[in-house]
C-alpha cells in the first residue's frame, strides 16, 4: 500500500504572528490581539470559504477543488499553501504515477464549519434574490 506524506505546518503560522510582533508590526485589529481581525485575516476572502465548504465532505483532490469553485489554478495554488502553512488543511501526497495530491481539513480547519453554516442560513434569509 501507498505511503501518505502529509503536510501541515502551524507551528509556522504561530512563529510567523510572533515574529510579526517582535518585529513591532501590528497585529490585525490594532496593538492588541482581535480574534475578529484575526479571523477575517484568515477567512476574509471568498476562495477561503468555498474551499472550506468543498472540504467538509471530506478528502478533495486539485482538480475537484478548481471545478467546483471555478477558481483559477494559480490562486487555487496559492490559497491551498496558505491555507495549509496556517494549519487550516493537510495537503497529503501519494506516491503514484501520475501523482496524487488530495487535499483534508484538520480539526482548526472544521472549527470554521459552524461560521458557514452562519453564513449560509444569513445568505438564504437575506440575500436571495
């Protein structure tokens, strides 16, 4: 059977808030920490939350994601590194041929599930058309 490689690195999305802050840059939200800044940071752009969305279902592979997003692949690319560099998903590699790239939430990344299901139900009752 396939060995897995995965790749989640939070460690890194920490030190990289602490270096932000040893190096005076302000945090979002002003000179004190704000989880509402700091989430918006995270979850503040469409992309974000529709791979999100995809993800709750389970495992996706690339291909899936860019079909059901209609994201271009360079930003799916980029949202995907950033989004595993900040401990959101796993990007796990399978060694085949071709290879094979899938993509799991962790369980950082399914905290943010009942936010979409916030945001769903507001978009069903009052953006409709």
């Amino acid at each position: 059977m396939a060995q897995a490689l995965v790749e989640s690195d939070s460690a890194a999305a920490a030190c990289t808030t602490a270096k932000a802050c040893a190096a005076g840059e302000t945090l979002p939200g002003g000179d004190t920490f704000c989880g509402v800044a700091a989430a918006a940071e995270l979850l503040g752009d469409a992309w974000t939350l529709l791979l999100v969305r995809d993800l709750s279902n389970g495992p996706r592979r690339f291909k899936e994601l860019e079909a059901s997003t209609g994201i271009s692949p360079r930003v799916l690319t980029d949202r995907l590194r950033a989004l595993v560099s900040q401990g959101v998903m796993t990007r796990t590699m399978f060694p085949e041929i071709p290879p094979r790239v899938q993509y799991e939430l962790t369980d950082k990344g399914r905290d943010i599930l009942p936010l979409l299901d916030v945001l769903r139900s507001y978009g069903d009752k009052w953006l409709r058309p």
